[in-house]
C-alpha cells in the first residue's frame, strides 16, 4: 500500500519561496540560496533579502551589506504607506501558506524596487521607522501586562478583605497604591487601621497584688 505524505505549512513554505522570490534573481541579479527547513537568502554585493519561517509566519526582511542591520517588510510597507496595515498572518495550512508566500512576494515587488536595485539613501528613515514602531509595541505590551497584573492583585485583595485577612489586603493594595480609586484607597486605610488597633496580649506585672 501506497504513504501518501500530507503537505505541511513547512513543505508548502519550502516549495513557494523559490518560485515566487525567482524575480529576486531575474531582474535584480541576486542569488537564491537555502540557509535551513525555515529560511531562504538571496544574496546581493549590496544587499541580502531573507525570507523565514518564524513561528508559523512568514517574515521577509532586508539587511543592507554597509550597515548588517535588517528591517522587515511590514516595516518598510507602513513607512511607505501608513494607510497600509500589514500585520503577520499565521497560515492556517498548506494553501494558506502558499498564498502568504505569494502575497509577500507582491509586496516585496511593490514597495522595495529601488531598495533590491541598491538605492538605499531612504534607509535611516526605515530604520527608524521600525524602531518607533518597536518601542510602541513594547510599550503597549508593558501596558497590557501592568493592567492584568492590577487586576489580578484587585481580586486577590478584595477576597482578603471579605474574608477580613486584613494584613494581606493591606499589602496587595498597597502594591498597587497608585493605581487604586477611592474606594479602594478607603479600604487600605480601613485594613492598616485594624492592623494597627489590632490587640497586643497583655503583660503580666510582678510584684502587684
């Protein structure tokens, strides 16, 4: 009996890029060349164009030989175009793959000619383009993770306080103090009060009848 082998993300990616990057070759001279199972280089005296597999998307970049640092295409594409958002796509299987391939390919074309033909006096712009870009994402990550965090110590002091573990209501509010509303700033003063009234067993004092 005959293995039919099912195609892959992987064995779709592997098989497109050539076809679809060929330009890279015949109309700008580069040379096409296999670096691993998840990336392809095509190789320029003035540039190289790197296209991979990285984490199920497909990511395109240029790396120019005078400065060895890479931006991606989306970058390059929102810098050319702000209208355009160009966000990565996760190919659901092997076709989908094929046309994130494609679709990159068409892109790489559109908005990067003088670039593959060695013009880079626009690069400084790009470069910075993505890092702003970078930075605002970074921030905006540290924004989710700092809110998810406050909530979660929100739930976490409000069930102490219920249950009147006042000493660890007391810490989890107040290790989000700025971040608290009124009420719940009431609240913190109410559990550092109990704390403080809380009552000290009393001392026996000898020598008194």
């Amino acid at each position: 009996m005959t293995n039919v082998k099912i195609q892959t993300v992987l064995d779709a990616f592997q098989e497109s890029v050539p076809r679809a990057f060929a330009f890279l070759e015949k109309d700008y001279g580069y040379r096409f060349t296999r670096d691993d199972e998840y990336a392809f280089t095509a190789i320029h005296e003035h540039s190289e164009v790197i296209v991979e597999l990285d984490w199920g998307s497909v990511v395109v970049s240029i790396r120019p030989a005078t400065t060895g640092r890479s931006v991606r295409l989306s970058f390059i594409v929102g810098a050319t175009d702000p209208e355009i958002l160009f966000l990565p796509r996760y190919p659901w299987g092997p076709e989908e793959a094929r046309d994130e391939v494609e679709r990159q390919s068409g892109l790489l074309r559109r908005f990067c000619e003088e670039l593959l033909r060695g013009d880079f006096s626009r690069w400084p712009d790009l470069e910075t383009h993505q890092q702003n870009v970078l930075e605002q994402w970074r921030r905006e990550s540290e924004r989710l993770v700092r809110e998810a965090r406050v909530k979660l110590v929100r739930r976490r002091a409000d069930a102490a306080f219920q249950a009147r573990r006042y000493s660890e209501a007391a810490q989890l509010l107040a290790s989000i103090e700025e971040d608290l509303g009124d009420g719940e700033r009431r609240k913190l003063d109410y559990a550092r009060r109990r704390l403080i009234l809380k009552a000290v067993p009393g001392r026996r004092l000898e020598g008194i009848a």
